[in-house]
C-alpha cells in the first residue's frame, strides 16, 4: 500500500514537473508551443517524431533514386501571346526572356517593388507564346499581379487547361523510350520537345532536379489516363505525394509557401539559378541589385543533417542563447545505413558553415550543403 502511496506521489510530481516545465517554456518562448495534430495535444519543438519511413514510402523513394518513378503534378500553365510578351514579361520577373531561345525555359521570380519574394515559376519560349508554369496554389496570385501590371501592353493572358505527370529517377530516359519517346537522355535541362503519342500531341520538358534525371509531360486532361497507363506499363512505379515530398527535401528544393515564404528575398533562398543581373530593369530588381553589390544578405537557405530528437518545422537552432537558424521542411528519408532525418531552414550566414554542428536538448544538427547528394539521393538502397 505504501508503494502504491509512492508511486502515486511520484506520478503526481512527474505531471506536475511536465506542466511546470511547459509552462515556463509557454511564458519564455510561448513559438515553441506546437500543436500536433496527429496526437491532438500540445507539445514543445524538442519532441520527436515517433514516424518512420513506411515499407510503401521506401519501395517509392527507391524508384526516385535508382530506376524511375511517376508522379501526378498539381501544375497550372499561364500563355501570353500578343506583340508585347516578351519585353512585357521580362519587366516582371528575375530571369532573362529576352534571350531565351525557342522550346527552352528558365526558372524565375516575380517580386513587389520592396524586393520581396510574390510567387516563383518558370517560362518556356514557344516561339508563337510564352507558356508561364507555376504551382496551382500560386495561379491566382499570378493571374492578378500580371492584370494589375498590364496596362497599354499588347499582351493577352489565357489559362489552359492540361494535366502534368513528372517523373524521376536515373532510368527515366529508358522508360520512355519503351512508352515510344527516344532520345530524351539529350535534352538539355529546361528544354521543350514537342512529341506525338497516337493522335495526341503532348510537350515533354526536362526537370532541373540537381540530384537525378527528371521530366514532365504536359497533356490535354482526355488524354492524361491513357499516358500513365503508357509509362506505367513501360516500368515505372507509381509515387505517391508523401514520398514527393521526402525526395524534395533530400534534393534540397525549396516549395513556394513552406520553404520560400513572401517576406523573402531571392538572394536568401539560395536560388541563383531564378536571377540575371545583366537583363535589365524589373519589378524589385532596384533590392536585388542593391544585395548583390553590397553583399549584404545575412540569411542564407541550406540544409541540415539531424541527429536524435525530430524536431519540427519552425524548430529554431540557437547559439550563445540567441536563434541562429529556423528550419522550414523535416523528412526522414531512407537510406543504405537506415533512415536519416534531413530538414531546410535559413540561417544566419555566420553561421551556416558546412559541418558546424549545434545541439538543443536532445538534437544535434549540422550544416550540410544542398542537394543531400551523399545523404540520401546517391545511395542505393
């Protein structure tokens, strides 16, 4: 009786220290209270993560990294036609238009005036348009930046209707060539082909993806089924957004919304590949001229190793007691040595030394260099 006095004792003091300890976190640092939804209860950003990789995630990301896997787009395309395109759009976001060839694209920003990060895309050259993609989520905010800045311009703006299948993997190339589309492996990196499969007409585009070989078909919504029949029974596998999402992290792209916020700058984002300093006056180019010629940004987006506790985003690391970095993404991804917990976040350029190492409670992380090539994306599994 008396030991069951004790524990009693004992267990009432354990939850009193829990309460205790979450309501000095609560008062100090109130950001670091999370509300988890899968256990539906509160919780600090030290907890881990108890989910691991399921068998299902891990057949998946083995296609991405080894053979080739398929995947359904949420994409929207945007064409503007008209006299004024080119010099139109190329006043309006980061990359150069001017000179970019037929049938190639860039990868690009669109700013406000302040610098500031609107929503990022890209913009293919088809000779007659130019064919804007973006995410679908950011379509709207596109649409209504572009009818805000077209104002004696000769351009026309129509939305068209297409289903996008991207896929990945070092044996992408011989896919689709048994699904009838030879030659791809000597596409250039945002390259445009016009294909015939049947009756249907359909544009392939080769991915920038910094880690493996990765495309995108672009088809009329009627005959989108019919296409991934085609490739899947040609060998690739099926891939479901979840494991997307993990081999986004391990190669290290950052998603518009998560990862690229609009409080941002574009030389913090790490992508130098959405700027050109030589085209030309745009909206915002005045700030990034400015970073650019002062060297002045002083956060920097890059990734992180992690070792222990799985924290989750907008986990902050610190140094000397002061926030130094904030991730943005976590995944824990598989591996040939086991799973491996990766995160992106930005950080203070200081101290984003790769292989500098911090620790938070039952957390270490370590600066890595992005893509997480010998991490996880180079391994075989």
């Amino acid at each position: 009786m008396a030991g069951d006095q004790n524990g009693g004792a004992r267990s009432g003091l354990t939850v009193k220290a829990h309460y205790l300890a979450a309501t000095v976190i609560t008062m100090l640092r109130p950001e670091l209270l999370r509300y988890n939804r899968r256990s539906m209860r509160l919780e600090t950003q030290y907890e881990q993560s108890k989910v691991g990789v399921s068998p299902e995630a891990r057949n998946e990301f083995r296609a991405l990294v080894s053979f080739c896997g398929i995947y359904k787009l949420d994409r929207t395309h945007i064409r503007l036609t008209g006299a004024d395109r080119v010099r139109w759009l190329n006043g309006m976001v980061t990359n150069n238009i001017r000179d970019l060839a037929i049938d190639h694209g860039v990868y690009a920003f669109l700013l406000n005036p302040q610098g500031k990060i609107q929503a990022d895309l890209y913009v293919f050259n088809r000779g007659e348009s130019l064919v804007v993609e973006s995410d679908s989520t950011q379509i709207e905010t596109i649409l209504q930046i572009f009818d805000r800045y077209i104002i004696m311009d000769e351009v026309e703006v129509e939305k068209l209707p297409s289903t996008v299948i991207g896929f990945a993997g070092p044996a992408c190339s011989k896919v689709l060539a048994r699904a009838g589309f030879p030659d791809t492996e000597k596409m250039r990196h945002l390259q445009v082909s016009e294909l015939q499969f049947g009756e249907q007409k359909l544009r392939l585009v080769r991915g920038d993806n910094p880690s493996v070989p990765s495309y995108e078909v672009c088809v009329g919504v009627e005959f989108a089924e019919q296409i991934w029949e085609a490739l899947l029974q040609a060998g690739a596998q099926e891939i479901h957004a979840d494991t997307c999402e993990l081999f986004r992290v391990a190669s290290g792209i950052p998603k518009f919304g998560v990862d690229i916020r609009q409080k941002d700058l574009p030389q913090e984002t790490g992508q130098e590949r959405a700027l050109n300093f030589n085209k030309g006056c745009y909206v915002g180019q005045e700030i990034v001229e400015r970073i650019r010629s002062r060297g002045a940004v002083h956060r920097i987006f890059t990734g992180f190793e992690v070792e222990g506790a799985v924290p989750s985003p907008g986990f902050r690391i610190q140094h000397d007691g002061k926030d130094v970095a904030e991730l943005t993404s976590v995944a824990i991804v598989p591996t040939a040595e086991g799973e491996r917990a990766l995160a992106l976040g930005y950080g203070r350029k200081e101290f984003m030394v790769p292989g500098k190492e911090y620790v938070s409670g039952e957390t270490k992380m370590r600066v890595a260099r992005l893509p997480f090539a010998d991490m996880a994306v180079g391994l075989p599994i």
